[in-house]
C-alpha cells in the first residue's frame, strides 16, 4: 500500500504520472518529426541521384547496369571507378602520380566522383538512422504514457 502526499496542487505522485505521460507525447512528436525526416532526406538522396543517370558500369561485381539511386549501387560505382582510375594510372594513386603526369587529372576526377558517391551512402546512412531513432522515439513515448495511465488507475 503506497501512501500519497497532499499539495496544494493535488498528489505528488499525481503530477509524477502527469510529466511521465507528458515525456511520453513530447517522445512521440519528436519521433514523427525524425522519422519523416529520415524517409525524406532518403527519398532526397535516392531522386537527386537518380536525376544524374548514373549507370553502375558492367564490369561491376554488383548491380551492374542499374540506375545509381540506392546506397549499395553508389558504392558498388565508387568501387568501379577506383578500378578504373587504378588502372589508368598504373596502380598509382592521385598524390604518388608526378604533377605533370597526364594522368593525374583522370585520378583526381576519379576521386572526386568516389567522394560524391561516398557522400551520398553518408546520407543515405544517416537518413535510415533518423528513421530509426524516430520509430524509437515514438515507441519509447507510447510505452511511457502506457505506464503512466496504468500507473494512474492502481
């Protein structure tokens, strides 16, 4: 048997219970807000990729000749292109290239691009954790205002 403390502003457990469930809503508005933002900035990324018609090469291990706007087919492109660029310079990377090698500049466009795709599975990454951490969130919130309204009835 639990015992109450009267205030003013009715029980001390009362208001206890009252800020839980209130925790609880602002959890689940915060997760909304995140999850939906994690699913636009995926959908973002996947389209402006898309816009750029880039085509996973054939000599890809994977997904070759797909349209670029997932994160496994950028990198599987970023993966080619580093192929490429290796084999075009010999082995040699970007900075072992002398400054006057015609070469260079197709190894610094190569790691250019690399970057750019790398980029976008960063975002690609991110955005599936704000999701995530979103669904979390409201989960978290609904469990919270479950306990307080049954801890409300007892």
């Amino acid at each position: 048997m639990t015992s109450t403390v009267r205030t003013t502003g009715g029980t001390t457990e009362g208001r206890g219970l009252r800020g839980v469930a209130v925790i609880g809503l602002l959890l689940i508005v915060f997760g909304a807000i995140l999850a939906v933002a994690g699913v636009v900035t995926w959908v973002t990324v996947a389209n402006q990729l898309s816009a750029e018609k880039i085509t996973v090469s054939e000599d890809a291990s994977r997904f070759a000749g797909a349209t670029v706007d997932t994160p496994w087919e950028a990198y599987a492109q970023a993966e080619v292109i580093q192929k490429h660029a290796m084999e075009a310079s010999g082995g040699k990377t970007y900075a072992e290239l002398d400054k006057s090698d015609p070469k260079r500049s197709t190894v610094m466009t190569a790691s250019f691009l690399r970057a750019s795709l790398f980029t976008s599975v960063v975002a690609f990454g991110v955005a599936l954790m704000a999701a995530a951490l979103g669904v979390g969130f409201i989960l978290v919130g609904f469990a919270l205002r479950r306990v307080a309204r049954r801890a409300d009835v007892v």
